[in-house]
C-alpha cells in the first residue's frame, strides 16, 4: 500500500495504526525527520453540499504530514493548535499534496507549517500547527 522506501521507519510505525490517512487513501511520498510529502485523490464520498471537497479533508490530509514530520524527531509530538486558510476549492477527482515542514524544534514545543497543492500546483490551502513533545519515544 505505501511506498516505504522513502519513509521514516517512526511514520512506517504511525502509519500502521492511522486509521484515519488509510481511509484517506493517502500515500506517504517522502518522509524524513522534519518533513513529510503526502498525497491523496479527493473521492466522491469526501463532497460536502456545495459539491466541492469538505474542509476537513483536506485539513485531515495536512494534519497527516504535519504529524509525520514532527514525530520522525523520536518524540511522541501531539497538535496544541492547528490553523488552515483554505484558498482555492478541491473539486472531486483532484489529486492533492500536503508538504510539512518543522520551522521550530523546542524540547517540548514543534512548529510546522504545510502547503497543500493541486495537480495543477495550485495551491488550495496553507496551515500552520504547533504541537507537544511528550517525553515518550518511538
């Protein structure tokens, strides 16, 4: 299902629990400690009333990546705040992918950012997250 090649061994762990990136369907491209790619199709199920894609989904998909590149440090890092600014629709059938990257790595404190783009490399929506860092390690 996922191309572990290029993916962390600690996401290759998170992954085989994520329930919620396996519904998703969304592959894990590249992950490294501070930084993961990942990408999805929007699918008709994901739809809310106006037709275009849930806001959910594509904050889910974002939230994916930012825990993959904040968790491949070796520290359990859970989200404090998430922020998304949607910019542009997600139609059914786009093919989208989400890029984190770790700006600030603290003791207890991660800061991420992440990009979500098209298959047209438009970008739909920015987020940025601060998470903890729990003592626990992978």
């Amino acid at each position: 299902m996922y191309l572990m090649k290029n993916i962390h061994p600690i996401v290759q762990k998170m992954l085989a629990d994520d329930r919620m990136t396996a519904w998703l369907k969304a592959e894990v491209l590249e992950s490294s400690p501070g930084f993961c790619r990942v990408e999805m199709v929007a699918r008709e199920e994901m739809a809310n009333g106006f037709g275009i894609v849930h806001g959910s989904i594509t904050f889910a998909l974002a939230d994916s990546a930012i825990a993959f590149a904040a968790n491949a440090h070796g520290r359990h890092a859970v989200s404090l705040n998430t922020s998304i600014r949607h910019l542009a629709p997600v139609k059914i059938g786009d093919r989208l992918v989400a890029e984190a990257t770790v700006t600030t790595l603290k003791h207890r404190i991660v800061n991420v950012d992440a990009i979500i783009l098209n298959q047209n490399g438009d970008r739909v929506a920015d987020v940025q997250a601060t998470g903890y860092r729990k003592k626990e390690e992978w």
